[in-house]
C-alpha cells in the first residue's frame, strides 16, 4: 500500500491511557484496549479490573498508538476501536554493574485480523521510533509472540529463555551444601514487606533484567491473577543469610495436581527473585524438598543455569522450551556502547547497516579502564576511510550481541556478523563479556 493510500484508509493517532470522573476508563481507552484483547485473544475486564489497569497503565506513563479505520463500515468496530495497536513507555535495562540504560518498551502490538498485511505494523513502528528518538530514547526493547516479525525492523533477539523441569526424585541432595533460612511467608507478607527490595538488588546486578511494569508485580507475588481475580492457590517463602534479618530471595509458587498414574503434580514457580546465587540455590533446594508433588516447573530459566550444575543427578533437569525473551534495538549506537561496561579494553572498528536508517554508519569503539567511547566515523556502514571496518553486522545483531548473552563468534558461525580478521569478533566478544549469567525475568 502506497503511503497516499495508507493515509487515505487510515489515521494515527497518540491517545493516553485515561479514566474519566467517574474513575471509568474512558471510551477511547476502552476501545483501545478492547482492539487489543481482541488481537491477543482475551477476554474484555470487568469495569472495575479495567479501571485498575488503567490505573497501572497510567502510573508506567504509557502512550498508546492506534491506527483509526477513517471511513468504517456501518456497524463494525472499526467506528469506535483502532485496527491498530501499539504502546510504549520507558524501562531501564540492566547492564549488571548497577548501571542501566532506559529503553523505549513496546507492547501490545496487534493488527485487526481484517486489516493485516497492509501495512499498519511497520506505520506505528515507525512513528514510534521516530518519536522514541525524538523523546531521547537511544534503544528499543520489547518480547514477541512470534520470531519472525521484529528483526526487518532492526530488533535482535538478545536474551533467550527456557521453561525446565526438574524431577523431585532425583535431585537432591545438591552437590554443594547451601546456607542461611528459608521460610515460608505469605504473598501479601512480600508485598508489604521486601519483594521490591529483593527485586532492586537483583535488578543491579543482573545483565538484562529490566524494571518491571506496576500491574506485574500483584500477579508475580501470587495476589490476583491475569484475569484480575484474587489468586488464592499461591504460596510464597523467602531465603535470609545466616544470621541476617535481610530477606535476600523469594519465591512464589503454587501446585497443579496430576490425576492418575501419568499425570505428574507439578510445582510451577511463579516469581523467583534472588539478589544472591546462594537464595537462588536455598530457593530450589526448598521446592525441590516440598512433598506431594513430582516435578518443579520453571518457566523463565536463564540458559547456563546454575540449577543444573548444582543437581545431585544433572539429568534430573529437562528442558521443555526454548525461545527468544527480551528483543533490543540500537537507535543511537555511540551513547548505547558508551553506557555498557567492558570486561576488557581494546578498540574496534564496527560497520553497522540498518535498513531504517535510525544507527546506520561506521563507529569506532575505543575501551580504555572499561568503559567505551565511540566516534562516529561515517553515517554509512561502508564510510572507514581506512577500508574494511573490523567487524560488519546490521544493527539487529548489535542488538543482540549487546547484553552479551548471544556470543558474536555464534552470531559470525550463522554468518550474520562479518569479520577479514577472526580475531576481531574473538575480541568482541571478550569485550561483552558479562561478569554474571543474564536473566530476565520481566514480561511486557
Ligand atoms: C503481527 C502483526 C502485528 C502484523 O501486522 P501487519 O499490519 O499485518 O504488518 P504489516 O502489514 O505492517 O507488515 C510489516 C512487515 O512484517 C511482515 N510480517 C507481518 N506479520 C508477520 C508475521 N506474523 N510473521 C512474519 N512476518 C510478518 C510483513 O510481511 C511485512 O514485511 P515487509 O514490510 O518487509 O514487506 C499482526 O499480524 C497481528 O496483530 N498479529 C496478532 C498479534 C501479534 O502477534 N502481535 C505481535 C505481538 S509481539
């Protein structure tokens, strides 16, 4: 569809999330939420949950786009709900060190069944980065429900995640003895009490994590449901150190009962938050020891998890599930490598090509005491009047190689990064190297 005809059909339009006097969400908020139940397949909030999301929306400073159908037809949806949806409002992405960057975080993207493949997706992308760019957002962030939309528009999967079991049978002892206390608390305890805390100081030190969205936390700590519904099968513990009255981890979690010989009952974790590898250890070691039940279920496992080296029985452990988390998208290259830290100094040259044209050019990366500054050499990927810069990758690949959890020499082997000397990407990659396992452990 021509640009001229895509205006002609549709209007963009920014829209904050609202509540009226009444403390109603209001029409327009209503519909846009609704267009987007409606391209996830869920089901509308009662008044007063909607309200409540709202609310939430609201405190995380969303803006909200939506691509209105300009001459709908008599009778559908089309006269009060946009075709399009889109959202996005800032989260700081942790580099590990306690410093972060914040990141433009996309969500609730969905097209109109009817109104697909015309367009509208790559429109609101646009306008949103433009306006990222324009709002001082130096990189994108969002997690997809599928794999194959987002890198045409510059994003790299940069974070993967994995859904494990371990089987209770065979797990413990674990190899190495685990200290401090765990005990059981419970959910509205943790509200009240130190989940944020723990959450802050796993977020400092954690590569990749980013802050969570205000409506995440009552459902991460077992006190209502998706559906906004109170949940009442959910149980929480927590780990302290030897001695120490400071909660360093938490976990919630509640048991799915199997029926018959086959049917496993299974423990699925709900949150599990540790500011130390030891609560992280304790946590597991706690679940694994509850009776009645088969199976630990964890949905969001760090690949490298240190669960599996830790199992007395390593093949206690399966991997049911695997596949991309947080997406990231470089729109200013220089103030994003500038805001990492290195694990080793060096210098490299890096030709990064985007088809959008937000980070297209050539930079060079100097790392003096770890930290990076770049100069921008050429606005084009091909512009190092030396000649061929030390490493070629589009901006995609940049993205994904920048928490360090997907390795360049990986990302080079899928011939994706392009590199004369194979040592620059060996260099590279020593560069990103983090000082702990990534983890993301937030949804938006
Ligand atoms: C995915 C979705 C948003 C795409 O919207 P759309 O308006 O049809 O997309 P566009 O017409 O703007 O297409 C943009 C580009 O993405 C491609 N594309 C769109 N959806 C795709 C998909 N599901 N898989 C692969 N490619 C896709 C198009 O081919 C097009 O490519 P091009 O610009 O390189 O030619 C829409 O199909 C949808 O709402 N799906 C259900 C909800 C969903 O999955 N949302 C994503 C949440 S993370």
């Amino acid at each position: 569809m021509s640009n001229d005809a895509f205006d002609e059909r549709y209007e963009l339009r920014t829209i904050a999330p609202a509540l009226d006097e009444q403390g109603a969400p209001t029409a327009e908020t209503t519909a846009w939420m609704r267009a987007v139940n409606l391209g996830f397949h869920e089901t509308d909030a009662t008044p007063e949950h909607a309200a409540r999301a709202v609310g939430e929306f609201a405190a995380d400073d969303q803006t909200w786009l939506g691509a209105y159908v300009r001459h709908p037809l008599p009778g559908s949806v089309d006269e009060t709900w946009p075709a399009g949806t889109f959202a996005w409002f800032r989260k700081a992405l942790s580099w590990g060190d306690g410093s972060s960057i914040d990141t433009q975080a996309i969500s609730a993207v969905t097209v109109r069944p009817t109104e697909r493949r015309r367009g509208i997706l790559r429109a609101m992308m646009t306008r949103a980065l433009e306006q990222g760019v324009a709002e001082g957002y130096a990189m994108a962030s969002l997690t997809a429900s599928e794999g194959t939309i987002y890198r045409r528009f510059g994003f790299g999967s940069a974070i993967r995640e994995r859904a494990v079991r371990v089987r209770r049978a065979r797990a413990l002892p674990l190899l190495a003895p685990t200290s401090g206390m765990v005990t059981v608390v419970t959910p509205e305890w943790l509200e009240a009490g130190p989940a944020r805390e723990v959450f802050a100081r796993f977020d400092a030190c954690t590569p990749g994590s980013m802050v969570r969205n205000t409506g995440t936390w009552p459902v991460a700590l077992g006190l209502r449901g998706y559906d906004g519904e109170p949940a009442k099968d959910v149980r929480a513990a927590v780990h302290r150190p030897s001695g120490v009255d400071e909660v360093d981890g938490y976990v919630t979690w509640r048991v799915k009962e199997g029926h018959g010989r086959d049917d496993d009952t299974v423990l699925e974790i709900v949150d599990l938050v540790y500011a130390t590898d030891d609560a992280y250890l304790s946590l597991w070691e706690f679940l694994l020891s509850i009776d009645l039940n088969d199976v630990v279920r964890y949905s969001r496992s760090r690949l490298d998890d240190p669960i599996v080296a830790a199992l007395g029985d390593n093949r206690a452990y399966d991997v049911e599930h695997e596949e991309d988390h947080v997406w990231l998208r470089v729109l200013d290259v220089a103030r994003v490598l500038e805001s990492r830290p290195y694990a080793v100094d060096g210098s490299l040259t890096l030709a990064v090509s985007d088809a959008m044209g937000f980070a297209a050019g050539t930079y060079r990366l100097d790392v003096v005491d770890g930290r990076g500054s770049v100069t921008r050499i050429a606005h084009t990927p091909d512009g190092d009047a030396d000649g061929a810069a030390d490493v070629r990758l589009d901006v995609a690949d940049l993205g994904a190689v920048l928490i360090g959890s997907v390795s360049p020499t990986t990302l080079a082997a899928a011939g994706l990064i392009q590199a004369d000397d194979p040592t620059a990407v060996t260099r590279l990659r020593a560069m990103l190297l983090p000082e702990r396992t990534p983890h993301g452990i937030t949804y938006f």
